[in-house]
C-alpha cells in the first residue's frame, strides 16, 4: 500500500477513536439486536456530548432535539447519499475557482448526469 493509503487510514482511526473511544463497533459484528444495541448507544453518546458551540448558538433543549433529527435522517440510506454528494459538489465547487460561469457550467453538468 501507498504511504499516504497508511497515513489517511491512520488519521481516520485517529478521529474515531477520539471522537467515539470504545463505542464503534468492531467490523465484525452483525447481529441486527447487537447492531441496535450499538445504534442506541452511539445515539446516546453524541446527544449526552453535544459540541459546545452549538449549545451556546441554539439552547441545549434544541441542540438534542437536533442532533436526534440528523441522526434520524442520516440513518436513511438515501439520504445520506443525497447529503455526501452534495458536499462533494460543493467541495468542487470551492475548489475549482471563483469564476460564476464557469460554477454555473459545472453546477449544471452534474445536474444533467443525475
């Protein structure tokens, strides 16, 4: 493998492992009662942990209520699809320039090939 293949593998295990410490499941795990299990605690940890600033923008009861809704949403496959391709796009976007016709012929092609 790539060195930098070992380092992005290394900074993603680093981030989860920070961000959720034991809470992952292993790879291994299947059992839909276990998956469920885990599904609720996960849920459990990240609305118990909200990040600061959104509590100080929006209230605590609304930062839960929230999180709950993205954690809803983000379990449907579709959209979370939906969601990571409109980053993508966006990402590109940034990227690639300032230049609004050139961001229009973009935003318009990927539109096309949906």
């Amino acid at each position: 493998k790539q060195w930098y293949q070992r380092r992005v593998r290394g900074y993603i295990q680093t981030f989860t492992s920070a961000m959720w410490g034991d809470v992952l499941p292993s790879p291994e795990l299947r059992d839909p009662v276990k998956r469920e299990h885990m599904r609720g605690k996960v849920r459990m940890s990240l609305l118990n942990t909200p990040p600061h600033i959104l509590n100080v923008l929006f209230g605590t009861n609304k930062t839960r209520k929230g999180l709950a809704k993205l954690l809803d949403t983000m379990e449907k496959r579709r959209h979370t699809k939906h969601c990571f391709y409109t980053i993508i796009e966006l990402l590109l976007l940034h990227l690639i320039g300032t230049d609004p016709d050139r961001n229009e012929r973009l935003k318009l092609s990927l539109r096309n090939k949906r």
